[in-house]
C-alpha cells in the first residue's frame, strides 16, 4: 500500500476464463467485506476478473465495525485462489476522482468492464439520533452508486460491447421501512432513491445493449446485522422491532443468496432483463 493507503495491490492469474462470467471483468464497490466480499468471491468463481474498490476505514455516523485494508488484501487473495486477475484500490464512492483512478486502473490492466456492482452502502443507524446520519446515508448510498456507474458509463459505451450494472438496494427500497430516526429516514429515502436511478439508467443505456437492474435483500447474515449496536437500535425503534418477519422460514438470508441473483443479472442468461427490482427477500416484500 502506499503511504496514502490509495493502492493496494495489482495481481495476475492465469485461471480458466471459464464460467457464466468467464472472459468479463467486473467492477465492485464496497468489496473488501460483508456483502461485497460475497459479490466478489461468486463473481471469481465464475471466471470474471474483477477491479474492487473499498473505503477501508470507518464512518463516523456508522456504529459497526467496517471493513479495514487487511480485508481489502485478504479479497485480493481469495481471488487470486481461485485463479483470477484482480486490481484492488482503496477509495471513497463518495470521492468521484478517487472512484475514477481505481476505475481507470483497472480499464488499463484490463482493457475493458463489462459489469459493474454498485454495492458499497452504510446504515448509520444511531441510537443517538443526529441529523449528520442523513447526510452520509445519502451520500454514500446514492451518491456513491451514481459516481460507481458514471465512472464507467464513458468506457463501456465506447467498447460497444455491452454490458450489465446491477445496484444492490434493499427491500428498505421498495416498503417504507427503517425507522423515525435520521439514519434510518436517509437509508430508506438513498434505497429507494436507488431505484429510480436505477430506471432511468436503464432506459438511457438501453440503445448501448447496458442491462441496469436493482437487487432488495431482506436481512442478510453479515456482520453488520449481527453486531450489537444494530441489534440495539432495531430493538429500541418501534417502528423496526414490529416490522414483522420473512414469509418464508428463515430469520435471514446469506450472503451468497444475493450474490447468486447478481451473478445472474450480470451474466448472458439475463440478457434481455433491464429496468428490474428484484427482491431476495424470502417473501418479506409479499407480506407487508
């Protein structure tokens, strides 16, 4: 890493390119942890080489542990097992010009993107309500999906190949749930926000053969939902602690469920699927 913490590492694989993504490259946000580290890992499996971008470092307003630069090289090395190529940078989604060179350094390792996953997002969820928990959530959740695609939209029109975005929303994005607090106002308003980002990409990229499709889990097995500050806040809001349960028989739902339903958005077998809200949600969205 440099004395910046900007780099973290470039490495070479000479892995089959076989798989649903094999001979694509793909670009994930938020990656080092959590979901993203999920995302990356099923995407590698499926022979994609991947440029992975994470902040690595804390958010004031957010009261769970984020992932940290050892997570970042930790993804790089999961990668690399699996016989991938892989360009890692260190930035904030929130910093377009810092999204931009890790964008570019993969373009330039890579030659072309043919998919991206807007996945980097934060629930400032504080007991202690402050209005800055707004702030952040939107901007790193709606700002920051709408700098990822921009960053790339340039290169992947001129390729003339094509392509998938897949935006990693939640089912906060299409019910009205998250809470009265001002964290949980800003997670609900950036997630749903998403989806009209989301539309409207989808109609403007449609003539360049660019897919743009939504994912909405319901809780997910992170740590994140485990830890107990989380824990602490869903209990304390009325509004969330009587939010209900899944349809289905499961409190939540892992990782790699949605990494699967991206996997599919981002490969040739949703070809024709654009413009879509596709819930993983064990049926939480069909009970509400």
């Amino acid at each position: 890493m440099t004395p910046h913490g900007e780099e973290t590492r470039e490495s070479g694989g000479t892995g089959s390119a076989e798989g649903r993504l094999g001979g694509k490259v793909a670009f994930v946000t938020g990656a080092a942890g959590g979901l993203g580290r999920s995302h990356v890992r099923r995407l590698a499996e499926e022979g994609a080489d991947l440029v992975i971008v994470d902040i690595c470092r804390s958010v004031d307003t957010v009261p769970y542990a984020q992932s940290t630069p050892e997570d970042l090289v930790e993804a790089v090395g999961e990668v690399e097992e699996l016989g991938r190529r892989v360009v890692a940078r260190q930035a904030d989604v929130r910093d377009r010009d810092a999204l931009q060179e890790a964008y570019d350094a993969g373009l330039d390792a890579f030659g072309e993107i043919d998919v991206v996953v807007a996945n980097a997002g934060i629930a400032p969820l504080l007991v202690e309500d402050r209005v800055q928990a707004w702030y952040d959530a939107i901007e790193v959740n709606l700002t920051g999906a709408f700098h990822t695609v921009e960053v790339a939209l340039p290169s992947m029109i001129e390729a003339e190949r094509g392509g998938s975005i897949v935006i990693v929303s939640s089912t906060a994005g299409l019910v009205g749930i998250g809470g009265a607090s001002n964290g949980g106002l800003g997670y609900a308003a950036s997630k749903h926000g998403l989806v009209g980002l989301m539309r409207t990409y989808a109609n403007n990229l449609a003539p360049h053969s660019i897919r743009v499709n939504s994912v909405h889990p319901t809780g997910v097995a992170t740590r994140m939902v485990a830890d107990p500050a989380m824990v602490e806040f869903v209990a304390q809001d009325p509004v969330l602690s009587a939010g209900g349960a899944n349809a289905l028989p499961v409190e939540m739902i892992e990782p790699v469920d949605v990494s699967n339903a991206v996997l599919w958005l981002a490969s040739d077998e949703a070809r024709y699927v654009t413009g879509v809200t596709l819930p993983v949600d064990a049926g939480y969205i069909n009970r509400r």
